[in-house]
C-alpha cells in the first residue's frame, strides 16, 4: 500500500473516530468504527476483499486520538 492510500486511510479512521466520539460512543466503539471505515475505503479504492482489507487496516497501528 502506498503513502498515499495509508494518509487517506488514516484520515477515513480519523473522521469516523471523531463522529463516532462525538455522538457519545466510547473509545472502543468508535475504534472498531474507524477501522471498518478505513476498510471500506480500502476495499472501494483496491477490490480488497473486506475481512483482508479489515486486517490490512488493523496493521497500520491506528489509535483513537
């Protein structure tokens, strides 16, 4: 995966995180949030099936903030 698709990953996580947060859900909520999607946007952009973009997305190490 390149730099490019990992910043507009990480940016994907980060909106959702920050919704997710927003609306009261806990941390843990809106990580799992985040990632799926982080995940949806790596599925759309690459034809990555969704668990194995699920797994790629959960091995960048992204964190609720």
């Amino acid at each position: 995966m390149d730099a490019t698709t990992r910043k507009l990953i990480a940016e994907a996580y980060d909106e959702t995180v920050s919704e997710a947060l927003a609306q009261g859900h806990s941390g843990d909520v809106a990580h799992r949030e985040g990632i799926v999607a982080g995940a949806m946007f790596l599925s759309a952009m690459t034809g990555v099936e969704d668990a194995a973009a699920i797994e790629e997305v959960r091995k960048m190490g992204l964190t609720v903030q």
